[in-house]
C-alpha cells in the first residue's frame, strides 16, 4: 500500500521469491511509473509483481488474497485510518500479516525545515489525519480487527555524502509539493541556500549530513 518509487515492494519480491507474487500500488502516478520501471530491472530469483494507480482508501483489490499486506511511511496521509486499516486486513487471508510503518519522534536538528517553508512556501492544505504515534497505531490496528500485535521503535540514520544529495532526495517524495508551489525560482532558490546552510549543523564526525527520525514498526495478524 502507497507503495511509492517501490522500495518496499522490491523487497518483498526479492524475499517472496519466484513462487510469490508481489502487488503495489500508490495514488501518485509518477511514483507508479518509476515503480514498474524499478520492477523490470530486478532480475530473476524475485516474484514477480504487478503495480497499479489506486487510493489506498478506495481499495478495488480481492478480499482474502494477500498474505501479508504493507504499508511504509504513508499511515499519516489518509484521512480515515481506522477504515482504511479495516479494509486492509479484509485483503489478508487467515494468518495473514498486516505491517504498518510510521516517524514518530523527528531529528530536532531539523526543525528549521518546517519553519524554512512555512515562510517561503505557499500554506498546503493537510492530506491526512497526522502521525497517530505508537499508541494511536496499535489502537487503530487493535479496532481494524487485528490481533497478536508488536510494535517496536528505532531510531534511523539516514545519511547524506553532501548537501547536494540531499536535495536531489527532496524531490522524490511528498515534500516535493511545497517546493513546487514556491511562487518563483527566486524563493526556491532562497529556500535551497537557506537549507545549505542550516543543514551543516547536522554533519557529524564522518564529514557526511545524518538525518535521525524515530520509526514505529507495528506488525500484526489477522
């Protein structure tokens, strides 16, 4: 689910194996597009997978067909969690595995950022509920249906060579919206020298940039 560019899926391909079958989808298409392409570079030894653009809240998928369904950093854009997760595990078979991801605590190295495209970017409406935290995310899986849950937290390093990497990272996910709606290529580019700048107080020893959220995996079964 909200499968993205596929990063997610070309995992669970490579460790389903040939006899599986992987399905993506995501409501960007461009995201979809860069998916199917990613797909038919994986080689063999991996399932094969389909991936399709479709509303991770309007699901036109078979009840009962997925073994284990996933849903990567995308829980805090729908509007309607708790039905969206209901609908989710309806897709799984008897036994089957639900798995949802989401930030939980962010870097505070980064706080800049927010407040950086609050002044520079136009106001975006919001596209989801929010972050539910752990204990919103074991709730809403706790009232979707699903059962024997475990969540865990971990802290990531993501890890930048340069501040030039960083920003080619920008444009491939949800925050691209704000940098295009920035009213002219004068206040993008303000924005990315501001960014250049505030971002050298997050290089550590190594000489690289480190990003460090706080991630909430919960897994549950049907």
């Amino acid at each position: 689910m909200a499968c993205g560019t596929g990063a997610a899926l070309l995992e669970a391909a490579r460790r389903a194996g040939p006899d599986g079958f992987g399905v993506g989808i995501d409501l960007a298409e461009p995201m979809v597009a860069q998916a199917a392409r990613r797909l038919r570079m994986l080689g063999q030894g991996a399932a094969p997978a389909a991936v399709a653009v479709m509303d991770a809240e309007q699901l036109g998928l078979q009840l009962a067909m997925f073994d284990v369904l996933c849903m990567a950093s995308a829980i805090y854009l729908l509007h309607d969690q708790a039905t969206a997760l209901r609908r989710m595990r309806e897709l799984l078979r008897p036994g089957g595995r639900l798995a949802v991801s989401d930030f939980g605590d962010l870097d505070h190295r980064w706080a800049w950022k927010d407040k950086l495209l609050g002044h520079l970017a136009p106001p975006l409406e919001q596209l989801g509920r929010g972050h539910p935290g752990r204990a919103g995310l074991e709730g809403l899986l706790r009232s979707a249906g699903a059962t024997a849950i475990t969540v865990e937290v971990e802290r990531l390093d993501i890890v930048y060579a340069d501040a030039v990497a960083w920003w080619a990272e920008q444009w491939t996910h949800g925050e691209r919206r704000a940098l295009e709606r920035m009213d002219d290529q004068e206040a993008l580019a303000a924005y990315q020298a501001t960014a250049f700048a505030a971002i050298e107080a997050c290089r550590e020893a190594d000489g690289a940039i480190h990003w460090r959220p706080k991630v909430i995996y919960a897994v549950a079964s049907t």
